[in-house]
C-alpha cells in the first residue's frame, strides 16, 4: 500500500502527501479532543460528554455554563496550548540537532526558565504575571547563551547538546542557590511552581499563549521544508538553496519561545518535549521532523496526564507534572538503552 501520494492542484502546484503521517495527525488531534472533553467533565461535579458539547456551544444550563466555560475549559485550553508548545518545541531542537536527546529538557531550557521565575518569587516577591514573564526571559536569555556558545562556524549537533547540558548544571545550581536565600513562604511557592501544574489556571494565561501558537505555529510550518532539508547535512542545504543559519537560528529562536512561553503558563512540565516527537516519529515512521504530529502529539499527552493526575490516584491530585517526569523518565531509560544497542551513544 502506498503511503505518499503527490496531488495537483487546478494551479499546477504538486504536493506529496504521506497519506500515514496525515492519519496519525488527525487521529492525534481527535484523541487530545476527546480526551479535553472527558476532563472537562471531570471533577467533583460531574458533567457527561454529551452536556459538555452542549454547553461549549452555548446550550449548557447556568451552573453547567459557570463551570465549564469559566472553572475547566481555561485549564484544558492551557493543557493543550502548553503540550501543543513543548511538543513542537522538542521536535525542533531534536531535528536541528539531529540527536533525540536534544530536547529542552535536556538542553537546560526548562531550568533557565524556572531560574527566571525563582528570581521573580526570590528577590521581587513578584505576582504570578511577574513570575510568568521572569520565565518567559529567563528561557530567552538561556536559549541565547547556548546558541552563542555552541557557535563555531555554524551550529552543530552534539555541540549543541553538550553545551545545553553543561548550562543546565550551572542554572541548576544557581536555582539550588536562589531557593536557599529564600524565606520559607517564598521557597513553598517556589517549589509548587517548580513541580509543573495546571492547577488554577485561568482566560489570563489561556490568551497570551494562544497568541503566541497563532503566530509561532504557522511560522515553523512554513520553514519545515529547509529544516527537513538541513537533516541531510549543511552542504547538502546549501546546495539545494536553503540558507542554512538563517533558518536555523529562525527556528531556534521559534522553539525557545514555545518552549519559555510553556513554561511560564504552567511550570516546568518535564519529559513532553522529549517524548512526544519520538512518539509521533514512531507512528508516522516517517523520517522527517515530523512537525505536526509531534505538535498533537504534546497536547494528547499532556491532557491525558492532566486526567490522569485528577483521577489515577484516588482521592490524592497530583500536579501534571510529577505524572509526566516519572512516565519520561521510564521512557528516557527506554530510549537510551535502545541508543546504546544500536550503536548511536
């Protein structure tokens, strides 16, 4: 069965379609609906599927109205917005670094974020839009001193990743260092923040990250076709027309944002990044970057560990973000034994 197809259209523009990846997209993007809609109807009070529909289009009862579209609905919208960011996000740095560790949890992103938000709490006592910016340049500032420091003549690789890791462990530090100039109040919401959580979230953190997808999505998408060219090698790009640094430092710059802009609406959320564009690579088995499977790839997984974080644990919630660093962390010992067998690390 042939899984590319080229279609024409009445212009005389062909296009190839990789009719598997496009089903893996719309089935990834109809299990993080599904799944949003089952958590909206999760809760204290209960709400069926079918009165969930009913509501989100306007023909919900007042109680129903009030708690979904105002308590529930902004908390899955940042789900989906914060797994949509880290999952494209990691799958950017993945493919531009050709390695599958060179995620932002890896690569020390997430710890220059969180370094941010700890100096906004530590040293300002700041609000929680305080703290959401401090992340938000925190990870911009993090981002930047990577790049500058894996230059030499153009960016590389396991340059990259080597110098991530080697930033990661000094803002880890410094982050050690700011919680223990800390008060005892300040250090508590230092490190619920720190956990990675859903929890609270509200229309004030739901719109500035929508902006954000609205503008950065497109962007990247457009740019998918020199970054699968620049997979095959910088020579290879520049042959074929693409201006290699040009898109590199575009697209770099593109997943910094996603990656911070996450960060900041709901905390270090370890392991999506990582694990979902390796996911989405398995299932289209395609050999590309895989920019938009990866993308649905993120929100499914970070909705259904919401759920799971309400729900798997009995009468005890857990923040998002401990249910994804133990199931990423499982997996990160999967994926580097499975590297270490083939000969890769």
């Amino acid at each position: 069965m042939k899984t590319n197809r080229a279609v024409r259209t009445p212009g005389g523009l062909s296009v190839r379609l990789d009719v598997r990846a496009l089903t893996v997209v719309v089935l990834l993007l109809l299990a993080a609906l599904t799944a949003s809609v089952v958590l909206i109807g999760t809760g204290d009070f209960p709400i069926s599927a079918g009165d969930v529909l009913r509501t989100l289009v306007g023909e919900g009862d007042p109680g129903q109205e009030f708690i979904v579209t105002e308590l529930r609905l902004p908390r899955v919208l940042v789900g989906l917005l914060v797994g949509a960011s880290l999952g494209l996000g990691g799958a950017l740095f993945q493919s531009v670094s050709r390695n599958p560790l060179g995620s932002p949890d890896v690569l020390g992103l997430g710890q220059g974020a969180t370094a941010g938000a700890l100096t906004m709490i530590v040293l300002f006592s700041g609000s929680a839009n305080q703290v959401a910016l401090g992340a938000l340049a925190g990870g911009l500032v993090t981002g930047f001193a990577i790049y500058a420091l894996a230059w030499k003549r153009g960016v590389h690789g396991y340059r990259l990743v080597l110098v991530g890791i080697g930033v990661s462990a000094i803002v880890t530090a410094v982050n050690g260092y700011l919680l223990t100039k800390s008060d005892i109040v300040d250090a508590a919401r230092a490190v619920v923040w720190m956990t990675g959580s859903l929890d609270g979230r509200d229309w004030d953190q739901v719109w500035p990250l929508l902006a954000l997808c609205a503008v950065l999505v497109p962007l990247v998408l457009a740019n998918s076709r020199g970054l699968r060219m620049m997979e095959m090698g910088d020579d290879v790009s520049y042959a074929l027309g693409v201006r290699v640094e040009r898109v590199r430092l575009l697209l770099m710059l593109a997943a910094v944002l996603l990656t911070a802009s996450a960060t900041a609406a709901a905390g270090p959320v370890s392991f999506v990044a990582l694990t979902a564009p390796q996911l989405a690579r398995r299932l289209t088995r395609s050999p590309g970057p895989n920019l938009a499977a990866s993308l649905c790839m993120g929100a499914a997984l970070l909705v259904t560990a919401d759920w799971a974080s309400q729900r798997a644990f009995g009468a005890e919630q857990l923040p998002v973000g401990v249910v994804t660093g133990v199931l990423g962390g499982v997996y990160l010992l999967w994926l580097l034994v499975t590297e270490r067998k083939a000969g890769r690390i």
